[in-house]
C-alpha cells in the first residue's frame, strides 16, 4: 500500500498484518499521489471560482463528480494508474 507522508497516515501503534508492505510516497509530490489526479479533474470540471450557496451544495457538486468517475472506470484508470501502482 502506498502512502503519502501526512501526519495522519503514521501511527505509533499500528500493526501491519505480514501480507501487506507499506511504502511511501516523496514528501511534497503531489504529480505522485493518484488522489491529487482525481482532485484535479474535479476541479477542472467547473467547480473552479464558483460560490456556492451552502456546504451542502458543494457536496453535491462533489457527490455528482464521484458518481460521473465512478461510472468511467478508465478514466479513473487512466488518472491514476501510473505504472509503479499497475506494476506492482
């Protein structure tokens, strides 16, 4: 499992069960991490600079973006299969 090195992704106290290997990610790269990829399409689907109502209209924009890559399983492929993950 590949990880970023944020704080909240190191405990003291975890087990590891003996068939995973955990390994990180380099700090501050961003291009690395599949998530940031996801993000950035997100924000490139016209949710840049727009004011939104309510907390709750955010979520829904969030909400129908998921739906719209969930349902484009390449393109989710495509976004965040970098070939140190496919090949691993």
């Amino acid at each position: 499992m590949f990880m970023d090195q944020a704080s909240w992704h190191k405990a003291v106290d975890l087990v590891i069960p003996a068939n995973m290997k955990l390994d990180w990610l380099p700090p501050y790269s961003p291009q690395c991490n599949p998530a940031e990829h996801l993000w950035m399409k997100f924000g490139r689907s016209g949710s840049r600079n727009e004011v939104f109502e309510s907390m709750n209209a955010v979520e829904g924009r969030l909400v129908d973006a998921l739906y719209t890559l969930e349902e484009d399983p390449s393109r989710v492929q495509y976004l965040t299969g970098f070939p140190w993950i496919v090949n691993s």
